[in-house]
C-alpha cells in the first residue's frame, strides 16, 4: 500500500537478544506487519518504538492491535504495550501452534492487512489453521479484497502454498508446507486478456458501477486498442455487503501467467469517471514499466522470497518504499541476502529493476 511521504517519520525496530543497533526507518503499519511475522517464524523477541509517531492519532490503532493479538494467539506469545494508541511493543514468540483464531478490528480496518501478518505464520504453523478475519475487505490504503483474490492469490501460491480464501464469511485457510520454493517472474510476455469488476454496494444505483466501467475501458483504449476489454458492472447483494460503497479493479493476464492490476475506491464527491480512470491509469502504468508484477505487490512477496529455499528473482517497476522497507527488514531478521539491479533486458524500460534474493529455506518441523 502507499505510503504518504507527509507521514514519513522514525521508528525504531530492535530484535532483541540479537544485539543488533536499532533500525531507523520509516514509521507505519508495515514495519509492525514484517517484523511481526518474523519474528513469530524466527523465535526472534522483538521490540518497536516509536509507531506511527508522526500520525494524527500516533500509536497502534484497532487494525493493527488485531493482527498482534491474532499472531501472539497463534505461537503463544507474550506482547507488552499491546493497547490501542501505544507506541512501543516488545512481543516474545512461542511455538507456532496453528488451530482456529479470530481477528476483529470492530472497525472498517483491512482484513487484508491482517492477512499479511498472519499468512506467514501460519503456514508453518504444528497443526491446520483456520483464520477468521473480521473488518473492512475494500478499504483505503490497503488492498482490495478483490486484488487479494485475484492478484496476491495466483502470484503467491508460486511459492508451492494453496490458499483457500472465502469472502462471504471473510475466512482464509492456508495449507501448511514443509518449505516454500523459489520463485522466477521476469518474463512477463505479452497482455492476453484485461477482465475487472466495478461495484456498488448499499444505497447506490448499479448506474455507478456502469460508469466506472465505462470511463475505465475509454482509458484502458487509447493504449490498448487489440484486446476487449471485460469490466463487470455489479451490484453488490444487500446480504453480502455491509455499508455503501463503490469501487473498481481491473487485471492483465500475461501469456507467461503474470497478473498486474490497478483498482481505485469511490468516495463522496468523486465521480464515477474519475474512480474507473484513476483504475485505468494505474494499470496502464503497471504496464508501461515492463515489470512481471505490479507496484502493490512487489512488497508483499519479499517476505516469502526470504524464507523460500533459494534464489528468487522478480522483475518490478521502480522499487516503491514500502519494498525498500519491507527488504530491510527481511534481511535483518533473517539474514536472507537482497540485491536489488536495473534490468538489463533489451526491450525493458528504464524503469525496470530486478530483485533478488538468496532465502533462508525456512524448514516447517511440524511437518
């Protein structure tokens, strides 16, 4: 998810009984997210100052608390400072036990997010899992539940994992592995297929939907004129939804099996056209970079290229500073060894870069 430079702030990450200097970084969710997985996965005690200090509402917030608890739950852990608005954590990992754990935000928070922590985790979990996430599937500043399905899904299961996810009762059920394979995505071939989906849901009239779609594909058309462009316009069932909204994805299926997206939310005061463009243009740009994935994705891999048993190598776009944080820390906690070089591919884009990475082959002993 993006990060708002106006918020960029420090915050201090130490893994404690390592002896490591503290890490100053960028400040926000994320860091909580990757340091908390590793350290779960590690049996690495941990300590985090300084959260969100530079926000409004500095400190944990409900969506992040959840996914602390759900971790410490899962591996019988112990957390001090685990309160709403704390700046400072020290959490303390047991034994990754698996079973069936709730996470709550009692707000719009993303059940996304709270899948990125616990993922991880579970997937080298004693015993099966089964996680209930509870919260907002199509939030701002995280990703679409629509994106998690259609985009993360397929890209990550390349990892030799299954991911079984059921939105209407907002559960997911990864199957435990012995290890994750490496992974090899920078042959992104050719687009052979543009699909997506706008919806309403609540109070609004499918009219919306409709118009997202349209301003999408008239985007989508000025650079993509030999490919039909498929964007369902729905109305969301009243007992599926909870709330009004609006919103719209839109993917890129490769003839190599890469998967690049754009999506964007509606909000009062926001047109129709403007959401289905600001969608159109994300892809479009997701496309003019050559990357074998999209800008929101290359974070969320570099914790399974840490721990998968060899080199991985992804072709992106231009590394964001969510992957530059999400590398960092990587490779501080698991010694996995990241490099990051322009791509020297001769049909590539100058803003084409390769990542990669020499995983640690984190071994599940439970299996």
């Amino acid at each position: 998810t993006p990060v708002d430079t106006e918020d960029l702030k420090q915050c201090c990450v130490s893994p404690l009984l390592l002896g490591v200097d503290p890490l100053f970084l960028l400040q926000g969710g994320q860091i909580l997210r990757v340091s908390t997985a590793l350290s779960c996965l590690l049996g690495t005690p941990l300590r985090v100052r300084n959260i969100r200090a530079g926000r409004s509402q500095p400190g944990l917030r409900p969506q992040h608390l959840s996914g602390l608890e759900m971790v410490r739950a899962l591996c019988d852990g112990k957390m001090e400072g685990g309160e709403i608005g704390s700046t400072e954590v020290t959490f303390t990992p047991g034994k990754i036990k698996g079973g069936t754990h709730l996470a709550d935000t009692k707000t719009a928070g993303s059940v996304c997010l709270l899948m990125q922590v616990a993922m991880p985790c579970v997937l080298f979990a004693a015993a099966p899992s089964e996680l209930h996430l509870k919260g907002g599937t199509n939030a701002e500043m995280a990703p679409q539940i629509d994106y998690t399905v259609m985009v993360f899904k397929p890209i990550v299961e390349k990892f030799n994992l299954t991911l079984d996810c059921i939105i209407k009762r907002r559960g997911y059920y990864p199957k435990g592995v012995k290890q994750l394979s490496p992974i090899t995505l920078t042959d992104r071939g050719t687009v052979t297929k543009i699909h997506g989906r706008a919806f309403v849901a609540g109070a609004l009239p499918v009219k919306i939907a409709k118009d997202m779609a349209s301003a999408a594909v008239r985007c989508i058309r000025k650079e993509v004129r030999d490919l039909y462009v498929n964007i369902q316009a729905v109305r969301e069932p009243d007992n599926e939804a909870f709330g009004t909204g609006t919103g719209i994805i839109i993917v890129a299926e490769t003839s190599t099996g890469c998967l690049l997206a754009g999506s964007s939310l509606g909000k009062r005061g926001k047109s129709a056209d403007k959401v289905g463009m600001e969608a159109a243009e994300m892809l479009l740009g997701n496309l003019r970079h050559g990357g074998a994935v999209d800008d929101y994705l290359q974070d969320q891999l570099i914790i399974f290229m840490a721990l998968a048993d060899g080199i991985s190598r992804v072709k992106t776009g231009p590394i964001t500073l969510h992957t530059e944080t999400a590398i960092h820390f990587a490779e501080q906690l698991t010694k996995a060894k990241f490099t990051v070089t322009k791509s020297e591919d001769d049909g590539s884009s100058k803003d084409a870069y390769i990542i990669e990475c020499q995983g640690i082959g984190l071994l599940n002993p439970n299996l």
